[in-house]
C-alpha cells in the first residue's frame, strides 16, 4: 500500500485530498494543527498538533513517523491574509506569518521527512498562480503572492535536490477554490479541485519535476 503525507488536512482542499487518495487505496496521513471532525471521520491516520512553522512540531512528526516510508508528500497547508503597500507596517507580521506558512513551511517539512522518502517517490507543493511575475495583471496581495513566488523557487529547487533519488516534484495551482481560506468564494469547490490535482499527481514524472501547472493540466507562466 502506498503512503501519502498530507499537510493542512484538516480542512478545505487538504481534507478532500485525504478523502479522495484514501479511496484510492492509499494509507493516508493527515498532519494538521488540530484534527477536525471531518478527518476523524475519514478514519485515516491523523498527526495532529504539528505547526508547519515550528521546528519542534516538525522535529516530533518526523520521530513519530519513524519507520514509515512515504511514497507522496504533499504540502498543503496555506495562509493567506490582507495586506497592502498602505498597510505594511501595520500588517507586517501578517506578511511575516504568510512567508512562514506558504513559503518556508513546504521547505522544512520536506527537510524534516526528506529520510522518510521512497526512492522514485513524489513532493508536491500547493502553489497558486499568483505567485506568478508573468501572471500579475492586477497588482495586490502583495505577502501571498510573494510567499507564493518564494515556494515556487523552492520547489524548483528541490527538484533538482531530489533528482539522483528519482523524486519528482510538481508545484501545482489548485485553482480559485471555495474554501474557509477564501471566505468560500471561488468558481471551484474543494473535492472538484482536489479531483484534479489527483489527476496532475498521477501524471507527475522525472520529466515534469520542477514544473508549475495549474490542476486542469496548464503549464503556468513563472
């Protein structure tokens, strides 16, 4: 049986990944700060009271998975707050809180599991578009898009980091999903979009690590 390492799965996109790769045959784990009464009723494995942002939590998850290999991790888990040119100096731990999750979260969790790791296995990063130069056509965001920008260099990184054990890395845009994160607007619910990114996760190879795709199957601009 296959293991797949799911971070921020107590809810949203995260809770529907667990829910649909569970059905699939995979053993899931769901890592979460607090569990929720939706993944308790997934009745998959859950390892809750991990913040992604605090190296202890991450130091224990890693000794608590001892022995288990993982064939997908996927860094799920997200922040996203206002903030604005006008508003930084007030808002600044909000951006700083952003780079913590969105940014320097996938990194350390990947560090804290990277022995844990199959061979030939697969890291995926829940990225957006907006991180995206390229596609910025309307300004704003300015701490999420950057933290955004900011995972998507990792992950570029981490493909090449990974590619003499044949893991491959995929950076994947869930799309704009109705999810507690986004005051639940979007034009995607949540099982339809993780119902996609599945289908991205099936098709990622040693030949598409390193790649930004938007969960329809579009190569996304840098």
């Amino acid at each position: 049986m296959r293991t797949v390492v799911i971070t921020g799965a107590n809810r949203g996109i995260g809770l529907e990944l667990a829910r649909l790769l569970d059905e699939r045959g995979y053993r899931v784990i769901g890592v979460c700060r607090q569990s929720s009464p939706e993944l308790n009723a997934l009745g998959v494995d859950v390892e809750a009271g991990v913040d992604v942002t605090r190296a202890e939590g991450l130091v224990d998850l890693a000794e608590r998975l001892r022995g288990n290999r993982i064939d997908l991790l996927v860094n799920n888990a997200g922040l996203l707050r206002p903030s604005s040119l006008d508003g930084i100096e007030s808002e600044l731990a909000d951006w700083r809180a952003q780079f913590e999750v969105n940014s320097l979260g996938p990194v350390r969790v990947t560090s804290a599991l990277r022995n844990h790791l199959n061979d030939g296995g697969k890291v995926v990063i829940i990225t957006s578009r907006m991180g995206s130069i390229a596609d910025n056509t309307s300004g704003g965001a300015y701490a999420y898009r950057m933290s955004k920008a900011a995972v998507n260099a990792a992950g570029v990184s981490l493909a090449h980091e990974f590619r003499d054990r044949g893991i491959a890395v995929g950076l994947l845009h869930p799309g704009y999903v109705k999810t507690g994160m986004t005051g639940n607007t979007g034009h995607v619910e949540a099982h339809e979009a993780a119902g996609m990114l599945v289908e991205r996760i099936g098709e990622l190879d040693m030949e598409l690590s390193g790649s930004f795709r938007h969960a329809n199957g579009e190569e996304l601009p840098w």
